[in-house]
C-alpha cells in the first residue's frame, strides 16, 4: 500500500489537472515520463479527477489520445481539455412583435409591370380604430446546465418585456398582451413608445421625397403641395404655404395660407369648409368657401356660401355656384372678363340638371339632322310621285330613330325643376364690372354696365337689385 502511494506521488509530478474557477472545465497537462518503471494510463487522470470531484464530461478518448502522444513523441501536451460541463442557455427575452411597418424607409410604387411611380411612396401607416398594433412575447426561462462536478446550473431567466403604450393606444380588454389603436388615425412608433395620431405633419414641402398621402386622421403640411400630388384626408387638412396643381381632399376642413394656383388641374374638394388667401384657376368644391384676396378664373361650387374679400378684385372669371349666398367686395373685373355666378341651387343636383340640358341639346341637333334628311326624301318622293326603292329602308329607319329621339326628348322635359333656394342672394359690397352674368335658379341677368353696391335676389321669376 504504501508502495502504491509512492507510485502515485511519482505520477503526479508528471500530470496536472486544473478546474477552471466556474467548475464547467478541466484541463490536462501532461510532461513525458524519464523512468522505464512509471507508466501514466487513463485510469490514474480518472483517479486525479475522482479526487477533484470530477465526475461529468469526461473525454475519456481524449485523455487516452493525449497520453499515447506524450508516450510517443516524447514531448509535453500541455493545457489539453478533458472535461466539460453542459452550459446552461439562458432564457430570451419578452419580445415586442410589431403588426404595422415600423420602418420610415421611402419606397416608391412599383406597378406589375416595373414601372415606378415616384407620386406613390409609402410614407404614412394608417389605423383604425380597434387594430392590433403590437404584441408582447413572453420571455423564456432557459436551459438548465450541468458543471463537471455534476451540479446544476441555472440558466439566467429572459427579462420581461411591456407593451409600448402611447398615446391613443390602449390593452386590449380580452388579451393583456395585445396592444390596440383607440381611433383611426396614423400610427408611429418613436421613442420607445407606439403612439396614433389623428394629424400627420410634414416638415417640408410635399413633393417627391414625400408623395402622396393618404390619412385617417387630419393633415399638417409646413411647406407647400407641389403639382401632381394627392392629399386625402379623414380630418382635416392644413398647409402653410402654396397648393400648385394637386388634388386635395377632406372629409373635414381645408386651410390652405398660401394660395391655390396652377393651369387648371388642381382640385381641393372638402366636406367641410374651405378657406383660402387666393385661388387663380383651379377647381374649389366645398360646404362653404372664404378667401381673403381673389379667386380669378376659378370654378368654384359651395353647398351654402362663398365669401372672397379681395378690394379690387374679388372674384374675376370663371363660374362661381353657391347654394345659399356669395358675397363679395368687386364681381367681374375693369376689363369686363367674362363672369358667371349663380345661387340658390344645390350644385351636386346642378350638376346633374346641366348634364341634361347638355343632353337634351345633343338630341335636338340629332333630331335637327333627322328631320333634314326625312326632309329630303320627301322631296324626292313629291318630285318622282312615290319614293324609290332604294330610299324606302333609309325613310323607315329615320322615322323609326326620329320616333325615338322624341320620346327621349319627351322623357328627359319631364325631370323636375330643381327648386330655388329661398332668400338666396348675391352680395356686392363695393362694384360689379359689365361682363358678369349673375343666375338665380332659371332667372339670369348680364351686367351691362357698372353698379356700385348692390344686392341680387329673386322675386318670383325675376331677379331684384336692392342697392
């Protein structure tokens, strides 16, 4: 026994066996053996670990492996791995998964067949009320692992994560880890934190590097509306500086504080109210319509009134239509433009009633020509005694189409009169210029000359001027 022990002592000048400070590895060195009597196998490093309490991860063929080396090549193999511990995983942490594009990264449109509208660039996310924005993923506890000592070691659970909430957001009633919008409106995440916004403001000018937007909520514009955008909004819609050619519309209100310009391709068309500095020919539909200077060569419909304050001019050209009243500081101008406004009828249902007219005016000048070529066969039959055979299907067919256009005609006479809106009026504060055509409902009188002050309303069929 005591033999054996003085072996060992001998051995173990030979190898070293060191436990990392976690406990999770070992490592061997081992230094050629000088003496023909001491042999160093695997079972005297299991006994060394045995000693140091190690008893999980073994690599019993490494060791092996890392002796028959030592023995054959006479060198030492130093700081050799022979054991390892399982490594615990640590849990993850709670995540947020996002059900809207968080990413502010500019993408124009691309149609099926590659070609890209710079106009159309995704800028905006909109919401509505009650839709799912975020969801919290619980963290994971992790994995257990094992030392060579054969201890457990626990894994570091995953931290929990929290529902961004912002503004207009909410948890959801049914689910606490459900994050949901609490209106319609444009959602942004920003911050750390998920808000909806029932207004979308543009730093800039509204152009190619922005597109066009589209909102459930209202919108705010710093800079101007360049040509050839859409603004579409659910709220309303305000621009500090100018609209050119583009398209705005709103289910509210429009506040442009610039002006409203362009070659005609311009619309702003608003639910609500539209209010203006100036307007120069471009297309306005609105409940009501007030603008601080002129509106010149503009199209203008307003369900109820229009109000344009300009001093010398006011509103010069084009047709203005209002429902209930338009007022005015000047009507027409010096150079005796051509000026058409009209009051007291609903413009939607003027519309329509002038797309009959326009109708009805196609069919007459048909039935013009019918009647003159049924004219002409007549002759032709007064002349020869009876009509020849190769007129008869072109004499059937124009008294069968001449039939027809009649009761078209007859048909589209029968429409009723869009009635008057009663007390409507046309307000000059200052001067109306010759060349203005003023309409109220089926009445129309043509300023000939100039007349200061003066108010136009409808008395029965004819059109009063109370100055």
């Amino acid at each position: 026994m005591v033999k054996n022990m003085s072996e060992m002592n001998d051995k173990t000048k030979f190898l070293s066996i060191q436990v990392s400070d976690d406990h999770m590895k070992v490592y061997l060195t081992v230094k050629p053996v000088a003496q023909e009597d001491i042999d160093i196998n695997s079972d005297d490093v299991l006994k060394t670990l045995q000693s140091k309490n190690v008893s999980f991860g073994i690599k019993e063929d490494v060791i092996k492996n890392t002796l028959d080396k030592v023995k054959q090549e006479k060198f030492s193999m130093e700081n050799v791995l022979i054991a390892e511990g399982d490594q615990a995983i640590n849990g993850e942490d709670g995540k947020l998964e996002f059900m809207f594009n968080t990413s502010k990264k500019i993408k124009p449109h691309e149609d099926a067949h590659g070609k890209v509208d710079f106009h159309e660039l995704s800028i905006v996310e909109n919401v509505e009320k009650g839709q799912p924005l975020v969801k919290l993923i619980d963290p994971t506890p992790g994995k257990p692992g094992k030392n060579v000592c054969g201890k457990m070691v626990n894994p570091v659970p995953g931290k929990p994560s929290a529902l961004p909430i912002g503004e207009n957001t909410k948890v959801s009633d049914k689910d606490a880890k459900l994050l949901l919008s609490n209106l319609d409106g444009i959602v942004k995440y920003a911050g750390g934190v998920v808000s909806v916004k029932s207004c979308y403001a543009v730093e800039k000018d509204v152009d190619f590097s922005v597109g066009n937007i589209t909102s459930k909520g209202a919108i705010l514009v710093k800079g101007n509306v360049r040509s050839g955008f859409v603004l579409d909004a659910v709220g309303d819609i305000e621009v500090w500086g100018t609209v050119e050619d583009s398209i705005v519309k709103s289910k509210g209100n429009v506040l442009v504080k610039g002006g409203f310009i362009g070659s005609g391709k311009g619309k702003i068309e608003a639910d609500g109210d539209v209010t203006l500095y100036f307007a120069r020919n471009q297309i306005i539909v609105a409940n009501n319509v007030k603008i601080s200077r002129e509106a010149v060569d503009c199209t203008i419909y307003a369900k109820n009134t229009v109000k344009v304050s300009g001093d010398k001019i006011s509103i010069g050209g084009g047709i203005t239509t209002a429902g209930t009243m338009i007022e005015v500081e000047s009507l027409g101008s010096q150079n005796e433009v051509h000026t058409d406004v009209e009051v007291g009828i609903n413009y939607v249902a003027h519309q329509s009633q002038m797309n009959t007219r326009k109708e009805i005016s196609g069919l007459k000048a048909v039935l013009k020509t019918v009647d003159k070529e049924l004219n002409t066969l007549h002759a032709i039959k007064m002349a020869k005694g009876e009509l020849p055979a190769q007129y008869t299907n072109t004499f059937d067919h124009l008294l069968s189409r001449r039939d027809e256009l009649v009761k078209k005609l007859k048909d589209l006479a029968s429409v009723e009169i869009l009635p008057v809106n009663e007390g409507a009026k046309v307000v000059v504060n200052k001067v109306v210029h010759p060349g203005v055509e003023i309409k109220i409902g089926e009445s129309t009188i043509a300023i000939l000359e100039e007349c200061k002050k003066a108010t136009f309303y409808l008395t029965g069929d004819e059109i009063k001027i109370k100055t």
